[in-house]
C-alpha cells in the first residue's frame, strides 16, 4: 500500500494496488500545470481511495480530460482521462516516501521544452506510445 497527499493535507490518499512506472509528460500543458515537465504514475481506479479530499479541485481540460489540485495549497495531484476508465494517473511528487517507484518513459518528446535535454536510456516517444514508435 502507498499513501499520498497535497502539502497541507487537505487531500490524502491511498493506493492499495500496484502502480505503473514513472512518465515523463514534455507536453505544453503538462510544463505550464508543473511549472516543468509533468510526471506521473497511474493505478487500477478500483485500488485508489481518497481519506481525506476537502481541499480536491478539478480544473477541467477538455471533453475527457481534467487535472486535480488542492485548492488550498495549490499542489498539483492528478490526471483524470475519462477515455481510460480502468486507471487513475497520480502525480508521484505527492506519494509518501519509500515509494518504490521506478522510471518507465518520456512522451511527447515532439513538444518538449527548449531549455532541457533528454539525455537517459528510458524509452522515449514523440507523442502518445500508441501513436508513436520509440526513439533510439
């Protein structure tokens, strides 16, 4: 089991099931959310559970999409894709320590900021890993 929150403890969580591995998201939106490139590590829906949720937003991104924070401190949390409805996307900054997690891929690589390079041996993709092939 993993637990979670927001700085001021507004939101905690717990996930009771495993994890994916850590992505690096390098798309505009992810930057401008983070302040940087967006990470984030995803759980079956069905192993999450909030133990405290009073200070959960949700700012809505499109259609499908939408990012959660705590409206009180201002940490960024989630990534909610109504497309996938079997995971919820976490933001691994906000699991409590050991997390036991381990780096899987960079994506949208296509869109990455202009002042940082890539430069490990994690799989990287353009876009979406359905949509793109590996870089070498």
């Amino acid at each position: 089991m993993h637990t979670g929150g927001c700085c001021c403890g507004a939101i905690r969580f717990e996930v009771l099931g495993p994890t994916t591995g850590v992505t690096y998201c390098h798309c505009s939106k992810c930057r401008r959310w983070h302040g940087h490139v967006g990470a984030y590590t995803a759980v079956d829906r069905r192993d999450f559970r909030f133990v405290q949720e009073r200070g959960l937003a949700w700012y809505v991104v499109s259609a499908t999409v939408r990012r959660g924070f705590c409206r009180e401190c201002g940490s960024t949390l989630f990534f909610d894709d109504a497309e996938d409805l079997a995971k919820l996307a976490l933001c691994p900054g906000a699991f409590d320590a050991p997390t036991g997690l381990k780096e899987k891929a960079h994506i949208f690589l296509g869109s990455q900021g202009d002042y940082y390079a890539v430069q490990d041996a994690l799989l990287k993709f353009d876009a979406l890993p359905v949509r793109a092939s590996p870089k070498p």
